[in-house]
C-alpha cells in the first residue's frame, strides 16, 4: 500500500513552508498533513481511514460518521462510522435538522465553545458538520461528534483542517473520483 | 550532532505533522516507526535521544513497548513520552507504569510538544 514516505518530506516542505508565514507552525503542519494524508489515499477504504484519523489526531475526537446524501436530497444514510454506535444514527431527515441546509449549501457549521445548542437531534453531541465537496457538489456530510474532554472546543485550525477535509476526502465516498 | 528522536505512530498523519514541527522548529534529526514492535527495534539500532511514541497501535501497544524498551540495557535511561488521547489520571498512571517519563495529549500542541522535548534535550 502506497503511503507518502517520511524521506519524501523534506521534498515536500518547501510547499509546506509557504502555507502562510503568520500561521502557527503546528498548524501549518497539521492542514498540510491532512491534506496529503487524503490526497494519497489509496482506496475509498485507505480514504474513510484518513478522515478517521485526520479526526483522532488532528481534531481531537474518535467518534465520527460519513452520511451519505440520497437522490432527493432530503435524507442522509449512514455510510461509515468509527466510535459511534451506528444503530443510533442510521438516517438523517434534512427537513427535521436545521443545521444540515446550511451543510447542504456547501459550508461546514460549528457547535460554538460556549453554546449549548446541538447541531443535530441527537443525544450525543455533535460538534462539527462537514459537507464532502465532489465536483463542488455536497454529496456526503462528516460528522464529528463528541471532542476528547480536555480538548477546548472547535480551534481555527479545526476549521481549517475542515476545510481541506470538506474539498479532499471526496475518494470517501465516490471511489473513482480524481484527487 | 543534532539530538535524534524517535517519532513511534501508526498514523502517517501524525508522524508526518510531528516531523515538520520538529523540522521547522528543532535542530533534532527524526527517525520513524509504524508501531511498538518496529519502534524496539529501530531504537536498538538507532540509539535514540528520547522516545516519542503513540499508546494506541497495532501489534504492539505503546505501553508494552515502553515495558519492553527498559528492559534494553542501552535504552533504560532514554527518555519515553507517550501521546495519549485521555488525559484521565488512571490511563496516565498506566503510562508511567509502563516506564514513561512523561506524557502528552493528542491533538499535539506544537508549542507544547517543543517545550516538552527541549526540557529534555535541550534546544
């Protein structure tokens, strides 16, 4: 199985180094890592698995689902999940949950630090939703539930790790797409 | 000669971000391996200065590599820190059972992760 090479690093860093000269270091490291870590997936399965862990080491939560959006539009089947008990979240009705028409329009929607609403109606805590863009399109929603409990909320490298999740992990779901 | 550290993590991501910390904000050299049994021996043979290393891997778990790494004559005083993704204090206690030195929590800080390791290897 092909996995970038630690030695092909350094080849890499230059592109790494000019990600943004203001950012944090450790941020810069973890949006790039993330990037290449989908954009090098092998399979729709080695690509499931880099969300997974994009989301354990990256983030800061092991409980994640891949909702996959129906034909109509109006309901999203799960497709994947680590850490949640999937009998709980089988489907997801986009007309009883706000918050996925805004997911379905293309942008990711955060629980805030300090908020106790819940981006979904669920028990379980839901803190980020993230629409997989495949040719632009929304075609499958991350879910990214419960955060480790030291971790201090949704971070801005959070958002941007999203970000790159949302427009790179398209292989997830649609085994033949292009990176 | 530049400190070598030992990065020990099943995931590419992970090895691959603490690499380009290191990288960009260390003088230290970085040698990898993919889980606890792969991280013995590389740690044999490349005598690292200090031991960063995932709990979590498949055949061979952080902190049963860590047993087994003090049990190496040339590795008993090198220092092992284990990245955690619970920072509750029985899971730690297990670690510093296990022969750590210390500990970190993912996801890494980076400013973090560099203080740590300059407290033991100097900058």
């Amino acid at each position: 199985m092909f996995r970038p090479r630690m030695s092909d690093i350094s080849n890499s860093t230059s592109q790494f180094e000019q990600e943004g000269p203001s950012q944090d270091v450790g941020d810069q490291a973890k949006v790039y890592a993330a990037r290449m870590r989908l954009q090098n997936a092998l399979d729709q399965a080695d690509a499931l698995d880099a969300i997974r862990e994009i989301a354990g080491n990256l983030i800061g939560t092991e409980e994640v689902a891949v909702f996959k959006v129906d034909k109509k539009r109006s309901e999203l089947w799960l497709y994947w999940s680590f850490g949640v008990d999937p009998n709980k979240h089988s489907v997801l009705e986009v007309a009883r949950e706000p918050k996925l028409k805004q997911v379905l329009s293309g942008k990711a929607v955060f629980r805030l630090r300090l908020s106790s609403e819940n981006l979904l109606s669920t028990d379980d805590p839901v803190s980020a939703l993230v629409p997989i863009l495949v040719d632009g399109i929304p075609s499958a929603v991350i879910v990214l539930f419960r955060l480790f409990p030291h971790k201090q909320g949704i971070q801005p490298v959070d958002r941007e790790i999203c970000e790159v999740l949302s427009n790179c992990a398209g292989r997830a779901i649609e085994p033949y797409h292009s990176r | 000669m530049p400190k070598k550290v030992l990065l020990v993590d099943d995931s590419t991501t992970t090895l691959m971000m603490e690499e380009m910390i290191l990288k960009q904000r260390t003088s230290y050299q970085c040698v990898t391996a993919k889980d606890g049994l792969d991280a013995i021996s590389r740690a044999v043979v490349e005598s690292p200065d200090l031991v960063l290393m995932d709990v979590v891997m498949p055949r061979m778990n952080g902190f049963e590599a860590c047993k087994r790494m003090r049990l190496e004559a040339s590795l008993r005083e090198t220092p092992i820190i284990l990245v955690t993704t619970r920072g509750e204090e029985e899971y730690v206690e297990a670690g510093f059972q296990s022969g750590c030195n210390d500990y970190i929590t993912k996801p890494i800080d980076s400013f973090e992760l560099v203080t740590l390791l300059h407290s033991y290897l100097g900058e």
